[in-house]
C-alpha cells in the first residue's frame, strides 16, 4: 500500500514492489532540483575555494561537464534505456524505461529515480577522478553535470507536461514527443538534436 502522507507531501510513489521502494519515483522534477542543485554548488564552491586554477579553466571544466551531460542524455537513453541485450540485469532496466513509453503522461514515470541518478553520478565521479587523478578538476565538472542534470529533468518533464511557446523548446518538444508517437529507435536527445543528427537516429 503506498504512503499517502508521503505521495501528498512530497510527491514520491513508493508503492508494493520491491523496485519502486528501494528505487522510489517522484512526480515533479523539483525534487531532483533540490538533490542536485545544492550539490553542483557545494561541488563548485568548494574547488574554487581550495583551487589556484584560472576563471578560463574553471569555465571550461563547468562546460565539459555539460557536454558530457549532453552525451549522456543521448547515450544512456539508446543503449541503456532501450538496450536489447538478452541479459537479465539490462533487460529489467530497459523495462522500466519502456513503462515511460506505455504511460508518457504519467508524472511518475517522467523522471530518473533520485536514488538511480544519485548513483549514476557517484559512478561518473569515480570514472573521471580515475581519468584525471586530481580532484578539483573532477569537482568542476561534476559541478557543470550535476547543473545541468537539473535542467534536464526539466526538459523532459515539460516536454510531456507543459505547452511550448519558444521555439526552441516548441522544436525539442516535437523532438522528444516523436520518440515517443512516431518511432521510439530513433529522436533520443532530449536535451539536445546533436547527437541524432550525428549519428542518423
């Protein structure tokens, strides 16, 4: 039986299987935005209180961070969240993004888990300090990830539940949307067209 002290409050679906209460859902991205928002600044902060490096490096690091965010947006979404490997542990995966596809309006299902995300950038860190084997460097571009996480939860939800009036936001939408009405192997950035037209999806 869900929690429906916590479903009112705080938005978060716990639900009686066991995947949705280790890996709870919630049904605003606001809640992603007070996980990572304070972190992509306390990331931030800190490097640039205990760093010597240049505003110029700083900057770069923040946008490299982005990119990658950009990359991942495109990556994960086609060779996680559509993964057609035979192995269980991908196909529960891809399971549970295809639940998104078979319910796109429902606001549970529009965003990552927290505790996913939260992992999947506790494992992006570890990678890039292994990569650069030096923190601060590391710490800038998490900072820049991390931001820009949050602006992509954002997209994503809006993509489903608000109506465009820019342009830009009108395109993407149409983008996202024809993922989901039109053909769901191919239009997989949400944040970005880049990478489709890169690789002809």
């Amino acid at each position: 039986m869900e929690n429906s002290i916590v479903k009112k409050y705080f938005g978060i679906r716990l639900g009686t299987h066991f995947r949705e209460k280790v890996f709870f859902r919630v049904s605003h991205p606001a809640f992603h935005t007070m996980i990572f928002l304070p972190i992509s600044i306390f990331l931030f902060v800190y490097a640039y209180l205990h760093s010597s490096m240049s505003i110029a490096w700083i900057g770069l690091l923040f946008f490299a961070g982005i990119i990658l965010l950009y990359f991942s947006d495109y990556s994960l979404h086609r060779f996680v969240g559509h993964a057609r490997s035979k192995k269980e542990f991908w196909k529960k995966i891809a399971h549970v993004h295809m639940i998104h596809h078979q319910y796109p309006k429902d606001v549970y299902y529009m965003q990552i888990p927290p505790v996913i995300s939260l992992l999947l950038a506790g494992v992006y860190f570890s990678l890039l300090l292994l990569i650069f084997r030096n923190l601060y460097v590391v710490m800038f571009i998490s900072a820049g990830f991390n931001f820009f996480y949050v602006f992509y939860e954002w997209m994503h939800y809006g993509s489903h539940a608000f109506k465009a009036k820019s342009n830009w936001f009108k395109a993407m939408q149409k983008h996202h949307l024809a993922h989901h009405y039109k053909n769901p192997n191919k239009y997989y950035g949400v944040t970005t067209r880049f990478f489709d037209r890169l690789f002809n999806t």
